[in-house]
C-alpha cells in the first residue's frame, strides 16, 4: 500500500493584512506598472489584492496568480496547488500524470479524503480539444490535465482553503497560455478605419488674437486635421486640440488674466459649452473654444487681479 504523505505540522506563514490606504496605494501602482494586462485600472488591481489577502496570499503573488474572470475568482494551478500543500491541513499526491490523464490523491489529516481526474477523454468529451485553447491541449496536454485534477479536487476536497470555490482561467472560458495563465485580449479590428494623407498634406493650426488659423484649403475632400502615413485622425486631432488648448492659454496670459482666473476661465467656458470637464473637449470644438475665449477672456471680472 502507497504511503500516505505526511501531514505538514505548521501553518503557511501568515501574509501581514494591509490597511486600506496601503492597499489602494499598491493597486495604484500594480496598475501603473502596465505589466499585468488583467488590471490595468487600479479598482482591478484592488479588487486581486484583496481576493487574495482572504487567500492569505501577499499582493505580488496575487496579481501575478489570482484573475477575475466574469466576475469568479480564478487563479493559476500552481498558485492552488501551493495553497494546498501550504494549509497545514491538505496535501495532495500525484497518483498519474501522462498525456492521457492526471490523478491526484487529495488528503485531509493525513487520511485521504478522495481521489480527483482529469483524462483526455474528459476533454473531448467536453470539447476542449477544438475550442479556445485547442493548441495547448495539443501541445501540452499535462500542464492542462493537472490544471483541471488540481482546481476541482480543491472545489472538492479543501473548499475551505478557497472560499468555497476556485476554478484555472481556462474553466471560465479564457484563453491561456502554455501555464495556464490568461492571453491578453488582441485589440479589436478598427472599423471603417479613416484615410491617410501624406505628411506634407496635414493642415497646421494655430490661434492668432484667439482666432482659429488653418492651413490647407481641403478641397480634394480630405479629412480635416487629417492624418499622416503614421497616424490616426484620432491622434492627430488630439495634438491639434492640445495646440489650441496651449495656445488659448497663452493669449489669456497675454492680454492680463492671472492663473488664478485662468482657471476660472476654463470653469465658465466649460459650464457654457455643456461640458462636465474641460479635458472632454474634442476636435469639433475648437470654433466654440477660441470664440468663448474672445468672449470669456474681454470680461472684466476675469482680468481682474486673484
């Protein structure tokens, strides 16, 4: 008869619990880091943080490990089987693992608790083998076989090490890698993508006494502040929409508004123009910007001194 591995006698180190503060500190930064294609928003890094503190698992760890997936927590095989074997409470031992199949022995006490597979018949039965993940199914049917033995001998057999339930990304749909760690998204198609113009066609603008100056007469049916072999109308229209931003700036300094009122300046012509911010403005606004600024910056209450 199999020996039965012995039960650890202590406890996982306890990760030390972070105040709010400190925790939305470090999401921000998680978030800032770009490195993680899941969280790229802070409320996203947040939210693994504290998945994981519950897990008892520090915020590195968590962020690389632990993913939301439609709104159910997942986490990477390697990340479960660690928690497992790091309980004091569980262990697991691997009974097969082959291209056909992997067994796990789950204990509990150091008795065994029951036994979880995941054969290649499961998975075509399931239809893993032509959907999403086909290729790694094809390619690296092991790492996945254990993916699977491993989260649902958790469900299973250590519910109470994860909450109830844990599932790998690739049980919630997600597209994986060789290690079962979700694939970032590729960027949708663009739709009706704008022409490009050359460069020595894009229009110059400029504000000259608050007027709005552009070069190039568009007859031939260009796009306005089109743009270049290298850039989208969007970018374009944002460089030229910060120009203006400056530039209007610039000719409210010039003709005696202080910072102060400058910033007041924005505030009304931000109300007048039924925006909620004064970044919202766009490139069809830039007519109603530098009229507003003729108007907003004669205003004798807005030249005056702070």
């Amino acid at each position: 008869m199999a020996q039965q591995p012995q039960q650890q006698q202590t406890q996982a180190l306890a990760v030390r619990p972070l105040e709010a503060p400190d925790m939305l500190t470090m999401a921000a930064q998680f978030a800032k880091s770009n490195y993680f294609s899941d969280a790229r928003e802070a409320a996203q890094a947040l939210v693994k943080i504290q998945y994981g503190q519950e897990l008892n698992v520090g915020p590195a760890a968590s962020m690389m490990g632990i993913h939301i997936i439609s709104g159910k927590p997942s986490a990477s095989a390697n990340l479960i089987a660690g928690k497992i074997k790091g309980s004091g409470k569980y262990n697991y031992r691997v009974k097969q693992w082959d291209v056909t199949g992997c067994v796990l022995e789950f204990y509990e006490g150091g008795e065994l608790a029951g036994i979880s597979s995941f054969t290649m018949d499961d998975a075509r039965t399931a239809e893993l083998d032509t959907g999403t993940n086909k290729n790694n199914w094809k390619h690296y049917p092991r790492n996945m076989l254990f993916a699977r033995a491993i989260s649902n001998g958790a469900r299973v057999y250590c519910p109470d090490v994860f909450l109830g339930g844990i599932y790998v990304p690739e049980e919630l749909g997600a597209a994986v890698n060789a290690d079962g760690e979700p694939l970032e998204p590729p960027p949708a198609p663009r739709q009706n993508g704008p022409r490009l113009l050359p460069r020595d066609k894009q229009p110059r603008i400029e504000v000259v006494e608050g007027e709005v100056v552009g070069e190039g007469d568009g007859d031939d049916g260009d796009i306005p502040f089109g743009p270049g072999p290298d850039k989208t109308v969007e970018q374009v229209q944002a460089e030229r929409l910060e120009e203006v931003k400056d530039k209007a700036r610039a000719e409210l300094l010039r003709l005696g508004v202080s910072p102060k009122n400058v910033a007041l300046w924005q505030r009304v012509l931000t109300l007048s123009a039924g925006k909620s911010n004064f970044e919202e403005f766009d490139a069809d606004d830039f007519e109603a910007l530098t009229a507003y600024c003729r108007r907003f910056a004669s205003k004798q209450e807005l030249l005056a001194e702070g």
